[in-house]
C-alpha cells in the first residue's frame, strides 16, 4: 500500500501536465497520470480509511492478480482525503480516482462512474451511501462493476498509447491473414506465420512478450471447453513454439497452478479466458498466459488469442496486462 507521501514524485510531472487545464467549450485537455493499476481511493473521512469501510477496500483491490507465477495485487492504492482530491488538481489528474461518500441524508446507496472528468482518459467512480454499513454492503455486490469499469480504462488508455506507435506492416499482415487487426505497437516482430497461425513477439534483455494466433474451423459448441482449449494450445505450442534448447517447446504448466477459466463479453463477442501458466518441456523457462477464445461468425472459424509473458526474477502484472491490452484492441476490418 502506497501513502499520500509516495505520490509527490509524480506531482512535478503532474504540474506540467495540469497546466493546460481546460480548452474552449469545456474540452478536457488535461492529461491523466498514474502508473498502470494505480488507483486513488478517496473518503470524507480518514477514520473511514483506517476502519471496516478502508478495510473492505484494501482487501478487494490487494487481492491477487490472477494468475501469476508470484504474488502482486490487481491494483495498487494510495488514500487521498476528500478535501484535498477536490481542492487539488494535481490529484484530480490521476486516471483512476474511487471516491467513497458518506452522507446520512440519503436514503439509498448509489454508484456512478464517469468518463475524463477532471483529465484525459480517466474513469472517476463514487459510491453515496448512508453509512458504513451500507456502504460495505453495496461494494460487496458491486465489487465486479468497479473492478471491469477500472480494468477497462486501463485497456483504453494503453491502446491509446499502443495507437501513437503502432507498426503498420505488423497490422497489415494481420489483416491479410485474418481479417482483422490490432494495435501492435513498434518492437514486435512477426516470429512465425503461416496458414491459420500467427507468432508475434517483443524481446528485451529484461523480459519476452509474445502474442500467439490462431484460427480453425468451428464445429460445435466444444471448442469453448476449456480442456479443448488448453489440449489444442499444447498442440500448437509444440509444434510452432521452441525453446532455446534442443528439443524444448511451450506446454501448459498446469501441474504448478490451477487453471482459471470464465465466459466473458469480448469486443462484444461471446469468448472464453483462461488464465495459467506455461513452461518449457525440457528446460527451464515458464510465466503466465491469456487465453481468448471466441467465433468468427463471418468466417465461421474459431478464433484464439493468446498472449504470454516471460520475465524471470521481475513483476509480471504490468507486462500481462499490456498483452491484454493490445487482445482487447481487436478490430476485425470492415465492421
């Protein structure tokens, strides 16, 4: 956890950016700040902070990112008391604010989440509750809403960010092959691709990013099963993704961790995502990956999306959710 003292070296930074202030007509033209995952939870009462209402807070957005080869929260926060986030526009800049709002006079408990409020792009989320309780009570069952409002802004502001540098022959052969595109941005390189399939990596003396793609036919409803998933991934990655050394190729390390699996909305798609980790069969190497698996309805061909990461002895969140990130930017062309 994060104080109000350890955000100052951001402010300098904040400053600058904060003295474009708003342009004519009331156009945002601040831009946000914050890392990635960062987010300022905001109350009218310090007491509330270090109490049952902080408490529920801290243990949602410390819990474990999902899922890792170590331990690191989904997102990272730092309390900035009400009076100061309103009087302040150096924290009023910040891309994630979450504001809790105390007040006796209302009757029902409400949330809101609004869009570039005080900054570009930012999501500002407040909950009005009557008391702690209710409050409490409310964020229980809204906890998944704040969460997606959140992590989707992160999607947003880094395929912004991914637009400024994207590599145009990268999205072009990708529209060649599949019919659609992402925001693939400079320092990836296409490592394989052939019919149907598609390696795209980004390597660094510090860290690996890769995205793997690839299409077949759609058949039934099976190919939503996550151990069809998983079994038809092995097979891929053993034959289109070595290793280092002789005879190593990408596998499912499903012995080391659980497999996560759920049915979500992608790009408005029905898809499947399962989360894990991967490993070399003989060597050494592993990390996690993501999993999207969806149809093509105007191809009629199961579509799969995944991405991975491979950083030894370093974080590995911020990574995953920039290959996240550049999934979610698909656009299939012409729609």
């Amino acid at each position: 956890m994060r104080s109000l003292r350890k955000l100052f070296p951001l402010f300098i930074i904040i400053l600058v950016l904060v003295s474009c202030g708003e342009g004519k007509k009331g156009k945002i033209t601040t831009h946000s700040t914050g890392k990635t995952a960062e987010v300022i939870v905001s109350t009218n009462s310090e007491a509330r902070w270090e109490g049952p209402i902080g408490d529920a807070i801290r243990a949602f957005f410390n819990q474990d990112y999902e899922v890792l080869n170590q331990v690191e929260p989904i997102f990272e926060v730092a309390h900035v008391p009400i009076d100061i986030l309103e009087s302040d526009k150096m924290f009023r800049a910040h891309h994630n604010i979450f504001i809790v709002n105390i007040d006796e006079r209302v009757e029902k408990t409400s949330i809101e989440a609004k869009k570039d409020l005080w900054a570009s792009p930012q999501r500002v989320i407040r909950i009005t509750a009557p008391s702690n309780e209710a409050f409490i009570e409310f964020f229980e069952q809204k906890k998944e809403v704040v969460y997606n409002i959140l992590m989707d802004a992160e999607y947003e502001r880094l395929i912004s960010t991914f637009h400024g540098f994207r590599d145009r022959k990268i999205m072009a052969q990708l529209d060649s092959s599949f019919k659609f595109t992402m925001e693939i941005p400079s320092g990836f390189y296409i490592a394989k691709n052939s019919a149907d399939f598609m390696w795209i990596r980004k390597e660094t003396p510090q860290n690996s990013q890769g995205l793997i793609i690839y299409t077949y036919d759609y058949v039934d409803t099976l190919a939503f099963d996550v151990n069809r998933i998983l079994s038809f991934r092995d097979v891929i990655t053993e034959e289109f993704i070595p290793g280092p050394s002789e005879g190593s190729y990408m596998v499912v390390a499903s012995d080391y961790s659980p497999i996560e699996s759920k049915r979500i909305d992608f790009n408005g798609m029905f898809a499947v995502e399962t989360r894990g980790l991967w490993k070399l069969e003989n060597d050494f190497m592993g990390g996690p990956f993501i999993n999207y698996t969806f149809v093509d309805e105007r191809s009629n061909k199961v579509v799969t999306i995944d991405g991975y990461v491979y950083a030894p002895n370093a974080p590995k969140r911020d990574l995953m959710i920039q290959i996240e990130s550049l999934a979610h930017s698909l656009k299939f062309v012409n729609q």
